[in-house]
C-alpha cells in the first residue's frame, strides 16, 4: 500500500445467495470474474443477512445497525434523514459515489454525504413520502431512453408512448420509467448492471488521484429472472441439492404456507397465469406448473449471475488500470438470497441458509494478495466498522458490529463468534407487498429472532409459530427440525439465552417464546 488513504469498492448485488460462486462449492458456474476475485480475497466461508428481505437488510450494510436500531425493519420504511450511513462517517479527505438500486427511500436525489449519484429506479420504498421525485427520472431511465428504449410504464400516457409528456408541473405524477420485465429484451450492454460497470469505471479513473470510497449495488440476478443469458445453463443438468421441491413438513407453519403456495401449481394444478403475484414478481415468464419448469427458472436465475459477474470483472479491471489496486478494499457480497425452489420455495423472507447466507468476499491486497479462506459465521452487521476500521477512520461507539480486522490480521479467529438474524413482521400501517396468499401475508406479520452459533446450529424462535432448531454439520440443507427433541432440550434454552442477551444489548423488544 502506498503512503495514500486507501480505497474501498463495495460492490452488492441484489437475492444472490451463497453457493453462486465456485469459492462456495458451485464449480459448475460460470463467474470467471468473481472467481478471480475470490482468489485474490478473503472469503468468508458462512455470511449472514441482518435480515433476509430489502431494505432492512440494505439498512444494515450502509449503516452498520441492526434493522429494530436503523429504522427500517421491513420493507417500505425509509432510512430516517439523521440515520448516519458509512459515507457520513468517513472524512471528506474521500470522495464518495453511489450507484445503483438504494431502496433506503429517496433514490433519486444525492444524500448522505455522497458527492456523486447515479440513480437506477423511479422511486423510492416509500414513493408516497418523496411525492415530489415523481417528476424526476433516474439516471439509468435517461440512459436507456437516450438508447432509443421506449418505457413500458407510462401512468399518463397510457401505452401511447408516441405522445407527448411533460415531466414538471403535476403533483404525484410519476415519470415514464422501465420495469424489471423491460430489461428482458434489452441487449447485455443496456441491462443495468452494464450500466453500472460503465459508470462505475468512469467513477474509478476520474477519481484515481485521490482517495475514494465506492458503492455499487445493481438489481440482478432479482427476479423476475431475465436477461440476456437464459440460455446459460441447461436446465436438465444444472445440479440441485436435497431440498429441491421438497416441502418443510417439520418446519415452521409459515414456511409449510409458502411452500404449499408456490407448489400448488405443480402438485394441484392451479392455473399460475391467472395468479397476479406469480405472474407479476416471482415467475413472470417462467412455468411452474413443472419440474422442469422450476428447474428451467432456476437455470435463468443463475444466468443473471453471468451479468453480476462481468460488472465486478469490468470494474476490477478498471482498479487495475487506473493503477490503484494496490491501494483498493473490494468487496463482494448481496443483500440476501434466494430459495430458488429449494424447500418448495421461492424468493427471500426466509431463516433457510438458502435466504439469509450469502457471498462475502473482502479484498485487502496490504494484508493477503492469495485467497485466504476465514471459517466460522460473521454478519453483514460488522461490514461498516471492518472498513471504517480497514482505511484508518475512528469507529463510532454507537455501531453494533464489530471490527474483522484481527481476523484479517490472522490476530483472532470466529470460534466464539454468534450470528443473529431478524425477521420482524409488519402491522397495518406498514405493510410488504401482497404475497400471494392472505395466509403467507398473515404469518409473516409475526416477528422471528434467529442464532447461528460457531459450532454450526441454527435455532430460530419465534412466539406465534413453531420454532426450528438445525444442526447445521450434518444437516446442512435443513431438513430435519430438532426443535421438539428432548435430547436437545438444554441446547435450546442456552441458544435462546443468546438471543436474549442479543436483544439486551441492542435495544430489541421483540416477544419470543418461553424455553
């Protein structure tokens, strides 16, 4: 490292779970780039999501907060203006960007300290706070129009798109703007996360002279699953674990609810297209009503990982262009994952390692230049002070996580390191989307507190529901329910005690269960 502050590229992408990348065992892949990445990085071996959804999840990466501290604890609250994110804990000696899908509320105005924003989405989570960015459109809208794209969301044209629009002058219009399922058509170089690697390269050579801190989080591989490389993986040979369409029948009700939701259309016949949520957000092009179908989805999820994997390649490259690799932190992870049929389930919302575990790779090229694997279970909520504490900034007392510096250093290790995991329902006036089924909607409304303990089990409780205890060693899909062993009776109570002393400590009020 030269005498220079250093660098950081914090690249996320958006429901890519763990075994994407052939560091986490899925060899069968294709991510060239995130494999070289991976050979030049720490990788932590087991990562989890403060919460497997959103915007809690993204409240804990940029704020270093669990989601019950920062605000947001389910999707459609914003970020409070004062929440302090890691650009507005790092001195202006850094110049600071952020591109990509924010999903904190505003997303389409410069904040929080960052001099440069570019904006990928029409609005916010909560649209109706930020009425007046409704005349506004995002920097990727005015990209892909400049490229000749028509949107396909146009509330006052109609589909007239051949009409004139005036982007001023009335309150709560929203502006013309692309939907996810638009980009399905688009060439590689139009889908978002080409978009953000060219800006992101522009970020990176304009600002090589001095020191930068980096954020860039695009949209894919989210569903619905399209893009360019559909086509990537045969859907017959792609390999599947265990938990493949098979339903939790010793988990929890609201796991038992999902999975007899997105499977009733294979094992009941029920007619998919007439189902607006399946149609609209989880399989919109994709069907369901067979294996093959579920296996031909989760062959177009993974080839939206070959466009995550050509943005980080394109932007590594620039670092190493611009000659400052030496002196540049990268890092890699997601905001959380996806169950892609495992456990009869798709999308996130889930305690399933497949939802809450997720990449993490951190390149620092002062302390390791080879891959340097680091076991044990870390979270996303000691992100804000490991790069604080990485680049020489002073880390504030009030952060909930912890410096992984040490563990870099080879100075500590994980063994006594717990991970916690939130999912905190919602009430009327705060409310996630539809979900398909009143009755996934109505279980989901009931709050989860969840442990993982450094030697691998998994209890997660919850007051309404019946609880799931995993051993995570020699179960490690999940298939097998403890909770309700008497031999793991005393195991229980001392995981359960963790949780509590957790909620304690970080100001949780969270009901859970007696044990």
């Amino acid at each position: 490292m030269s005498d220079r502050r250093p660098n950081i590229v914090f690249l996320f992408s958006d429901q890519q779970r763990y075994d994407t990348l052939s560091c986490y065992g899925a060899d069968y892949l294709d991510v060239p780039n995130l494999d070289a990445l991976a050979d030049e990085s720490f990788v932590f071996q087991n990562a989890y999501v403060s919460q497997p959804v959103c915007t809690p999840a993204r409240a804990t990466i940029m704020t270093g907060l669990y989601p019950h501290a920062a605000g947001p604890i389910v999707n459609m609250i914003n970020l409070p203006e004062d929440a302090k994110v890691i650009s507005e804990m790092i001195s202006d000696d850094h110049y600071k960007g952020y591109m990509g899908k924010w999903h904190l509320g505003n997303d389409i105005e410069r904040q929080h300290g960052f001099n440069v924003w570019k904006s990928v989405s029409g609005g916010g989570t909560g649209q109706t706070t930020h009425s007046h960015l409704n005349n506004e459109t995002s920097t990727y809208t005015q990209y892909l129009m400049s490229k000749g794209h028509a949107p396909d969301v146009n509330p006052d044209t109609g589909n007239q798109l051949n009409k004139a629009f005036s982007l001023l002058g009335q309150s709560r219009r929203k502006v013309p703007s692309f939907s996810a399922d638009a980009w399905y058509d688009m060439p590689e170089e139009d889908q978002m996360a080409s978009y953000l690697a060219q800006e992101a390269c522009e970020f990176i050579d304009e600002n090589k002279d001095r020191p930068f801190v980096l954020y860039v989080s695009t949209f894919e591989p989210h569903s619905p699953y399209h893009g360019p490389f559909m086509d990537q993986y045969d859907p017959e040979t792609l390999p599947v674990g265990p938990a493949f369409l098979e339903k939790p029948e010793s988990a929890s009700l609201v796991n038992k609810v999902r999975a007899d939701y997105f499977m009733k259309f294979m094992l009941d016949g029920e007619d998919q297209t007439k189902d607006s949520y399946m149609m609209n957000y989880a399989a919109s092009r994709e069907d369901v009503t067979t294996e093959i179908g579920w296996r031909t989805l989760r062959a177009h999820y993974m080839g939206n990982i070959t466009l995550v994997d050509r943005m980080v390649g394109r932007i590594n490259q620039a670092i190493k262009d611009a000659g400052i690799e030496d002196d540049t932190i990268i890092v890699f992870t997601s905001e959380h994952g996806d169950m892609m049929g495992d456990h009869g389930m798709l999308e996130k919302r889930s305690m399933f390692e497949e939802a809450s575990r997720v990449p993490l790779l951190m390149k620092v090229p002062w302390l390791s230049k080879s891959q340097k694997i680091i076991e044990g279970s870390v979270g996303h909520i000691d992100l804000v002070p490991t790069l604080l504490d990485l680049i020489g900034e002073d880390v504030p007392d009030h952060l909930q996580g912890k410096s992984l510096q040490p563990v870099l250093q080879g100075d500590e290790d994980l063994s006594e390191n717990d991970v916690f995991i939130s999912w905190n329902g919602y009430d009327n006036d705060v409310p996630d989307r539809f979900l398909g089924d009143h009755k996934i909607n109505r279980m989901l409304r009931l709050p989860w507190r969840t442990v993982v303990t450094p030697d691998r089990w998994k209890l997660a409780l919850c007051a309404g529901d019946q609880c799931e205890l995993y051993d995570l060693n020699s179960d490690p899909y999940e298939q097998t329910n403890l909770f309700n062993d008497p031999a793991q009776q005393d195991r229980i109570r001392d995981m359960a005690a963790r949780i509590r002393v957790w909620q304690v400590q970080t100001g949780d009020t969270a009901p859970l269960p007696t044990t």
